[in-house]
C-alpha cells in the first residue's frame, strides 16, 4: 500500500497543457497509443487534473520504484476502493506488463501500440501537425509560426521549449530510446527521405554498429509498427520504399546531412500521413495522392524555374496519369497549365490548412 500511495503522490504534473485535437471521454475501458513523445501522456495527465484529480490513480510502469517491487493487483484494488478511486491511469503499458486490472469506473492505458484486446477504445496521438503547432504559437503570425514549426519539429515537448530546443532534444532522446536504439536512428537520419530496403538500411548499419540482422529487423518493424518510421511505397515499385522519420527536428539533430530541402520534403510527407491521407512516391519526383495528385517539394520554386522543370517532367506525369500538380513552396503562390494538366504553387502555411489535395 506504501507503494501505490507514494506513486500517487508523485504523479507528474503537465503545465501550461495546450490543448490538442483528441479527446478522451467517458469510455470505460480507452487506449491511448502512439510514438514516442507524441503526447499520450500528457493528455491524460490533463485530463484527471482538470476533472477528475480528487478521484484518480495515475501509475507510471515505467517509475524506478517498481524496479524491485511488483505491483500488487489486490493492493491496487484495495487501495482503490479505500480512496474512491474512479478513473485509473496507467502508463508506459508494454507486452511485459503482467499487470492485472482492477475494478474501477474507467480505466485509461497509455502505450506505444494499440492492445490487441477488442474491450478498449482506441485513441490515437499523433505528433503536432501545423495547424496544432500554432495554438503553441497564438502570439505570433503563420509566416513565423512556420519558422519556429520547421525548427521545433513535431514533438509538443520541443513547441514549449524554443529557447533550450537543443538540450530538451538531447534529454528527450536519451530518455527515451536506448543508446543502440539512437545509434540507429542517427544511421536512418542519415538516409532519411531515401528510397531503401531494410537489406540496405542493415549494410549502412553495420558499417558502424555491432548488431545482428534480426536485432535490427525487428527494431526496425518496431519502429514501423509505432510510427516512429515511415516506408512509403513507390508508385512505380522500383528503387525501394521512401524512409521518412516521424520528427524532422530530431533527425536534423541526430545528422548533419538533412539540410532544409530534406527537411521541408519530410514535412510535406508527414504532414500527408498526419492527415490520414494515402499517398505513394513517384520516384524522387514527389507524393501521390489517391486523386493522382502530385504533391512536389520546392521550397524556393519560382514561377520561372518550376514552368521548366514541369515541362521537363511533363511526359512522366502524363505517363503515370497525374491529374494535378500541387507545389508546395515556402511562401510563393502562381499557378498555370501545361495542356490538361493544371500546376498550382501554395505556401506551406496555407497547403497544410486545406485538404493537402
């Protein structure tokens, strides 16, 4: 009983919460699921905080004082019918949590997959999209809004810390991937927005790393399974699937080579995969919508140099039955038409507020 008292007592404490696009509810029984850093956790803390502190139980599974001590389901249970507890919380929820549970009004588990189990109510969290990074940001305009967005990446954690965005980047990292976790997320920052296979990404790594192939093919199906990664599939299946991680500030921190172009394609990407949207490469040339739409990074296109390059590429896309091209620039907007193929330039900031179609 010690035990359950002093971890709840030490719950954490989320401040200057901004709210997000989720909600979470009066199920009985909800999941709540996503990456790393995502901000699963964050909800839910403020969620009991604002409406149900007096009656809740949070638990971090993850809490040192569990490392050698278990966690008492019969306690729990006890512990809870002794202190009116409705709403139970626990976080940091994995395969290897034998942990069963108790009886209580709702019950909220946090982990980086979703549970198998039917009984749970699925939440998905997925990280900041622009349109959620400016409510961090409602002192300030789009244009800088985008600014900070393209240096502060995805992660709520770094949207609340500009000023130290480096070093809250280095302690999110190492808080929450293992050294050989990092050392591979370094190798795939390195590739990212690369076309690969998993064959190739294990050749780069084993350059530099001591690791064996199935260490690193399940680490890699991890990553994918948590949306950490993302493989996007070519359109014409040649040359591999695109590799995109999930925050392009931290691959930008964990390599040097991702200058500004990679970092503006990744943020394309991810903002179509944030939206839900299918979308498949057409080589390097851009992302494919179900619509046969082409979404084209260029962050610096004028008008003048975009007509030439969309002549040059004009027998491709009529090959590949494009219907639309939409480029996407920094702050440039013009439009035009190279025969039944209509090509529109749209700033960042205003692409990722529409339907990114």
């Amino acid at each position: 009983m010690i035990l359950i008292e002093n971890l709840d007592n030490n719950r954490p404490i989320v401040e200057n919460f901004v709210p997000r696009k989720y909600e979470i509810g009066n199920h009985k029984q909800i999941n709540i699921y996503g990456a790393r850093g995502a901000g699963k956790s964050a909800l839910a803390i403020d969620y009991i905080a604002q409406n149900h502190k007096e009656e809740s139980l949070y638990i971090d599974l993850d809490s040192p004082a569990l490392f050698f001590q278990k966690l008492s389901v019969v306690d729990l249970q006890i512990y809870i019918n002794e202190n009116g507890i409705k709403i139970l919380v626990l976080d940091h929820w994995s395969n290897q949590n034998n942990v069963e549970l108790p009886i209580v009004d709702q019950t909220i588990i946090i982990s980086r997959k979703p549970l198998g189990d039917k009984i749970f109510t699925l939440l998905k969290i997925m990280p900041l999209d622009y349109e959620e990074f400016l409510a961090f940001e409602h002192h300030i305009s789009q244009t800088n809004g985008f600014t900070h967005f393209i240096k502060s990446g995805t992660l709520p954690l770094m949207a609340q810390s500009q000023k130290t965005h480096l070093l809250s980047m280095k302690q999110f990292l190492y808080s929450k991937f293992t050294l050989q976790e990092l050392k591979l997320l370094s190798i795939l920052a390195s590739h990212n927005t690369e076309h690969l296979s998993i064959n190739q990404i294990f050749t780069f790594a084993k350059e530099h790393m001591r690791i064996s192939k199935d260490w690193l093919y399940k680490t890699i199906s991890d990553y994918e399974s948590e949306e950490i990664l993302y493989f996007i599939s070519d359109k014409s299946n040649k040359g591999g699937r695109k590799m995109l991680l999930y925050d392009y500030a931290a691959s930008k921190y964990l390599s040097a080579q991702n200058n500004f172009s990679t970092q503006f394609d990744t943020l394309i990407g991810l903002t179509l995969l944030f939206h839900k949207a299918s979308i498949r490469t057409l080589g390097r040339d851009g992302y494919v919508t179900d619509e046969e739409t082409l979404i084209v990074s260029a962050p610096f296109g004028g008008e003048d140099a975009m007509w030439t390059k969309s002549h040059k590429k004009f027998s491709l896309y009529k090959k590949e039955g494009i219907k639309k091209v939409i480029m996407v620039t920094v702050s440039s907007q013009y439009g035009y038409m190279i025969e039944n193929i209509s090509f529109e330039a749209l700033p960042f900031y205003e692409w990722s507020m529409g339907d990114n179609e």
